[in-house]
C-alpha cells in the first residue's frame, strides 16, 4: 500500500496526488525533477504487494534483485550498490514494556538520482515521524534523497539507544532479583527465574540482530566511493556511525552481563544445594547414633555389658542424647545446620 507520495524541490514540499496510490502523474513528475536538478520524489509503501509495487519499480528502474528483497522482506541490514540506486537495509526495533520484549521490522530505502522509496514491514519504522521533521527542515532536505537516508538511519540508530537503555534498566532488575538474598528462591523460583534470564538473552540477540550488521554500512555510507552520496554528507553517517558503535558496545555489554548472571544463577543453585546436602548429612549423622547404640542392644545374646543393671537404660538414652548433642554443636559450628 503506498502510504504517502510527494515532490520536494528546494528543501521543501511542492507537491503530490491527493490519493496516493495514484501514481499516474509519476513519470512526468520524475522527468521534471530530473531536469531541475534540484527536486525529487518521496514515495512510501507499507508491505506493498508485487502488483502494488510493480509500476514503482519500473518507473525508477529498480533492480530486480532488490526488488525482490524488498517485496519478501526477512533481510539482514546491508546496503547493495547497483547502476541507478542504492538499496538499503534498516531493522528498525521495538520495546514492549508490557512484555519487556524486543520485536523488530523491516525498513528498505531505495535512494537514486531523484527520488527515495521506502518500504516498510511490521512496525517500529519512524518513517512518518521523520518526514515530518525533514519537512520542518527545508536545510536539511535540500540535500536531496541522501538527506532522507540519513535522516532515517538516524532515527533507527536513536531509537537503539533508547531500546538498549530500556534493556539496561530489565537488566538491573534481574540483576538484583537472582543477587538477593533468597537469590532466586528454591524450586519453581528457580526456573522461573533461569527462564527469564534465557529469555532476556534471546531479547538481546533479536536485538543484536538488527543493530550488529548495521555497521557495516554506514561504514561504507561514510567513506568515499557509495554513489548518491556526496562528499558533504559523508560527515552525518559517521556520526550515525559513531552511535551506532556505541549501540553495539552496550548490546555486546548487556550479553556479557546476562552470560556472567546466569552462571551466577547457577552457582548459587549449586551451593545452596551442597548446603542442603551438608544439612541432610548431618541430620542423618545424628540420627545414625542412637540408631546404632538401640541396634547393639536389641541383639539377642545373653551375656551383654550392663544388661543386669538397674541404671543401664537411663545410662544409654543419656549416651545417646549426649552424642547427639555433640554432634549439633559440632555441625552447627562448622556452618552444616
């Protein structure tokens, strides 16, 4: 579904169908802004199907490769150069606070000669939100299409910065939560909180998903030889490129932490079993004691120590109270009970 198209000549918008979807004005507005030099045109589309897409691509001269990327989606971030148009990657993504989970879209730009196409799959592109901006900013737009492919890839890489400052405040969280005293609690706790730590780490990766292969094209967007892009707009990329590091060493960061908490996790799982191993041992120490004592004189013989005794019973429990008193002084200063 084309959502939105429009000239834009000198920074500013001059133009468009009042219905969108048609498009049959397209050829002679790309003509003139061909001819001016200093006009192009901004078409969006939302999950367009292959006949929806079919004029678009014709009348741009799209290549069929990348055509074909951005009707199926399920790309990587990347950017592929061809003879008339760059095509770009973006994977925009999503913070559900509800869920604390991370979703992520899809976000293609074809940017050539005069005019931009962006399509879009699922949600979380801000392509509205910063058309809206560029248009405030006929400077900036009168860069022509490289202005719309920074300011895009901006608001992706900004938004990151958000998403993974969200990711950092969940973290904290599970962090104190497994660090706590009761430190995850004892049984069903336990793999409850083992599932949410794996399920924050699966989080982390959809995220790293969309934010790691990113690098690699705005680092070619900043060097020399990417067509459509000029020398004065190299600059914007390295700065998009420079947070968009930073957005990797804080993903990279939050993995290491969720792997180094997890063996934390387990590793109290495992002392706090070996103490309740230490516990049981040590009950059962004491009740082996006057287990073994009763044993010994429930033996049928008749020539046994003290048997005649009047005294001899009383004897006993106090040797087995007594030993087993010993024996709970004992464990309880050794840290066992």
């Amino acid at each position: 579904m084309i959502v939105d198209c429009a000239v834009y000549r000198d920074g500013r918008r001059t133009g468009g169908p009042a219905d969108p979807a048609d498009l049959t004005d397209l050829p002679a507005a790309l003509a003139l802004c061909r001819a001016g030099g200093d006009a192009f045109v901004w078409i969006g589309v939302l999950e367009p199907t292959e006949d929806e897409f079919h004029l678009v691509s014709v009348e741009f001269g799209l290549h069929p490769l990348a055509v074909e990327d951005a009707l199926r989606a399920h790309q990587r971030p990347k950017l592929d150069v061809y003879d008339d148009s760059l095509f770009v990657v973006l994977k925009p993504v999503v913070y559900e606070p509800e869920g604390d989970t991370v979703s992520s879209g899809e976000l293609m730009l074809f940017i050539g000669d005069s005019f931009v196409v962006t399509v879009r799959h699922g949600e979380g592109a801000p392509l509205a939100a910063v058309r809206r901006r560029l248009e405030g900013d006929p400077e900036v737009l009168r860069h022509g299409p490289v202005a719309v492919l920074y300011a895009v890839s901006d608001a992706v890489v900004d938004h990151y910065i958000e998403v993974a400052g969200e990711l950092q405040v969940d973290l904290e969280e599970l962090e104190a939560e497994v660090f706590a005293p009761a430190g995850g609690g004892t049984g069903p706790a336990v793999r409850l909180t083992a599932a949410r730590i794996y399920g924050f780490k699966r989080q982390v990766l959809e995220f790293r998903r969309a934010a790691g292969p990113l690098a690699e094209p705005m680092d070619r967007l900043e060097s020399a030889g990417v067509p459509f892009v000029p020398e004065r707009a190299r600059f914007f990329f390295r700065d998009v490129a420079d947070h968009l590091t930073r957005v990797n060493e804080q993903v990279d960061g939050l993995d290491r932490l969720l792997s180094d908490i997890f063996a934390a996790h387990l590793a109290q799982q495992g002392v706090r079993q070996n103490d309740d191993m230490r516990k049981i041992s040590a009950w059962a120490a004491m009740a082996a004691v006057p287990t073994l004592v009763a044993g010994i004189y429930g033996m049928n013989f008749a020539h046994m120590p003290e048997l005649g005794w009047v005294g001899g019973y009383p004897a006993v429990l106090v040797l087995m109270a007594t030993a087993v008193y010993g024996l709970h002084r004992l464990f309880k200063r050794r840290g066992w009970m």
